[in-house]
C-alpha cells in the first residue's frame, strides 16, 4: 500500500537535507565493495544485505580500517520486493543469505516467528547492548522466548503535519504549541476535523483514509493477533471501532479521498486538498518535494500524536543462522548500529536513530527544518519516538492481513463498495489468509 521509506530516500535526500528517512531492507541485485585494506590475521568476508540507501558505504570502509583483516561486501536491491524475493528463496534454500539481513519494521514479525532461523544475538552480547536503543526498538525484535534477532537501526516516529493557512482560514490556531494542545487523542481529532470542514468545505482534514488506518491501528493493544499468534477477526472489537470511525469520517469529507503515492496524492500538496496528516519524520522530505514553492511556509509540524505516539518505518540488521562467520557478523551489526554510526547515519541520509545517546547530539536535537517554518524537528521527533509504546503484539501474516484492510478501506474511501460490505469481504479474506497460509 506504500513504498518503502527508503524508494523516497534519493529524491528525498536531494530535496532536502533536513529529511528524517525511515528505513528498509536489502537485496542481491547490486554488489558493492567497500575495500580490503591489509592483512592482520585470517580472512573474514562479510556480506550484508539492504536496499536503495542505507547511507553505510563510508561505514564499511571505517570499519575495514579499524579491521583490516575484514573484508565488507553489500547486495543492495532496489525494492523491498527484490530484497524480500531473495531472502524468500535463500531461506527456504538453506542457503545464499548474507551474513547480515537487513529487515524492515513492518515485516520482522514474519521472521520472529522463524527465529531458529536467525542467529540469538544474545549469545554474542545483545544483553549487554540493549539499553542502547529505546525498550520498544528492541520489543520489536525479540521473540515471546527473549530471544533478540535483530538490532535496530532507524524509526519513524510520527507527529501531525498541518496547513497553518487552513488553519487560519478555519479559525484554528496556527501556533505549533496551541495545535497540539487540540488533538490529544482521535476523538478529538476527528471532532476538529468535522469543525475545519464545516468552515472550510472545499478542503478535507486529512489525505487518506487508509493511512489515518494505518496510524491508528498501530496504536491498538491488539489489532489482528492475540498474543498467542490467533487470528481474531471479529473477536476483537477495537478493530471494528477504529474501521468505524474512520468511515464516519469518509462520509462526512474529512479524507481527500486520495491514494498514497498516487499522482493524484502528489499533486495534491500542490492544492488546498487537505489540511493534516499523520506524518513521521521522514515523510517531511516527500511533502517538501511535493508541495515544491507553493508549499513552503504553509505547511507545520506540532509536537503531538492523537492518542500518544507512534512509529511508522525503521528496520533491523539481523544475523542468518547461515552465516559462517555469526561472530563476526553479529559483531558488525553491533557497531553499524551504536549510537555514534547512528549520527553519523542521520548526517548523511537523515535515517532518524534509535539509540537513546544520539539525541544528545547537537546535530540531532537541534535539527530545524526551514521548510516546515524552521520548525525544531529534532526536539520535535526526540519526544515523538519516547511517547511510542511497542504494545501491540504482531502475529506471522500480519503485513498480508493489513493489505486485505487497507484495500477494503480505499474501496470506501472511494465510493467503490458500501462500508458493512467491505467489512465483511476483508474478513473473510483475511481469515483465509490466515489459517490457510498459517506458518507458511
């Protein structure tokens, strides 16, 4: 339903360098060679696996030199899909996998439920380093046994985006501080909304219905799966209240009606179509780059997520059980993911860390973006990624379930079926896709 955080990552980082990306994962299509250097003990090659842009190249080189008997190599593809395809067919191969897998946010969980699969890196000193990131960055690769798969590179912690001209013309405040006090939980998200839209017709409050989903089922305690990985379907009434909601909101024209990505979404920040959305960090880049001049200074960001936080991208690097070198392995996903690469990381690319010292870093929290009204984007996603809370539990088909919702959901959205049908269809669908696929 959307393309990866880091398939905007070129565009991104060349339309601004204040972007804050989330990431993704890698591939075999592209190899890359990071250099040699001398000698010192046996030969190690180590092969790490991500896609589009991780911003490491320099990091294998520092590496290499402070190791110079290791020897680093990337496969990067150029698409989730490529990377996914190929970690797919290695796996169930038994062979082929790198050293390092680099693992999106929003598909770990798949593998949590594979993890004799993946190295327990607790056996190479995870205990030791998990104060390293925030707790829920490191619930998010940990299996129900404790077992720890993968440690974690960036996030995508969320805020609201506005439009303080909307905003001015509804009535609203503009002010960043006054905004978040308006919508500390959904409710009172959509009630504002219904009062913008009443003074403000020809706009809606947010683009999509389908991604103001995707941000409040994030939040449930349970969505999808019990914690004991059942399916729950119509068992678990959160999930109908939070589908309800944001239909009542379709029928009273607070969504755009707009596909995310679409090239009619794109266009759209170009117009008045739309006055909020949920928006982490990196997604500052694809507004900025969208909106171009016509945008700059309209849009805002307010330190407030309705009903707490949450967490929109980020990934893992994990260590396959078919490594022949897991120490060594293990040993470099250690450190391309302390706190010191993490900055050097966001410098380069603008990958938000998930290690609690970066944000002590001048060039992390004291990051203004003078697009969004220099707008203090660092404090700004620091105290969004302490308010997330890693609460819901994530069963193994979780990913391929939500694609059933989302696509229900855009048929509403666009007036293509009735509400309770769609409901209904995306229940029947994501039930087969959950037993008939169950521990596939």
């Amino acid at each position: 339903m959307r393309p990866s955080a880091r398939q905007c990552s070129a565009v991104i980082a060349l339309a601004c360098s204040l972007t804050l990306l989330a990431a993704g994962c890698g591939g075999n299509d592209q190899e890359s060679s990071a250099g040699s250097g001398d000698d010192d003990g046996p030969r190690v090659e180590l092969t790490i696996a991500t896609f589009n842009e991780f911003g490491y190249s320099d990091l294998y080189r520092e590496y290499e030199g402070l190791h110079p008997n290791i020897k680093i190599t990337e496969r990067r593809a150029e698409t989730v899909d490529d990377h996914v395809k190929n970690l797919e067919t290695n796996l169930a191969a038994g062979s082929g996998m790198a050293d390092i897998e680099a693992m999106e946010v929003s598909w770990i969980y798949k593998y949590l439920a594979k993890a004799d699969k993946f190295v327990d890196l607790r056996q190479y000193g995870a205990d030791d380093l998990k104060e390293r990131w925030l707790d829920w960055k490191v619930a998010g690769a940990t299996t129900s046994e404790g077992k720890i798969i993968g440690y974690g590179t960036d996030i995508g912690p969320e805020a609201i985006c506005y439009r303080k001209d909307l905003f001015a013309k509804a009535g609203l405040p503009t002010d960043r501080a006054k905004v978040a006090a308006l919508f500390p939980d959904w409710d009172s998200y959509f009630a504002v909304g219904r009062r913008f839209k009443s003074k403000v017709p020809n706009s809606a409050w947010y683009d999509s219905a389908v991604l103001t989903w995707e941000a409040m089922r994030n939040q449930l305690i349970q969505a999808y799966y019990s914690n004991q990985d059942r399916y729950l379907g119509e068992e678990n009434p959160l999930l109908k209240k939070t589908w309800d909601q944001i239909v009542r909101g379709t029928d009273d024209g607070l969504s755009a009606k707009l596909p995310a990505w679409s090239p009619a979404w794109t266009k759209a920040f170009r117009t008045d179509a739309f006055a909020t959305m949920a928006c982490p960090g990196w997604l500052l880049g694809v507004i900025a780059d969208n909106a171009g001049s016509y945008g700059k200074g309209k849009w805002d960001v307010a330190n407030v997520f309705p009903g707490g936080g949450g967490n929109w991208g980020g990934s893992y690097l994990t260590v396959p059980a078919q490594s022949p070198q897991p120490g060594e392995a293990a040993k470099l996903a250690a450190w391309l993911t302390a706190p010191e690469q993490q900055i050097k990381v966001f410098k380069k690319v603008g990958s938000f860390p998930s290690t609690v010292d970066a944000y002590d870093a001048p060039q992390v929290k004291s990051q203004v973006n003078p697009y969004f009204n220099n707008a203090p984007v660092g404090k700004i996603f620091i105290d969004r990624a302490k308010n997330v809370i890693l609460k819901q539990h994530k069963g193994p088909r979780d990913g391929e379930i939500n694609q059933v919702f989302t696509e229900a959901l855009a048929r509403v959205d666009e007036g293509k079926q009735k509400p309770e049908d769609a409901w209904r269809q995306a229940l029947n669908a994501s039930e087969k896709a959950a037993n008939t696929r169950k521990g596939g």
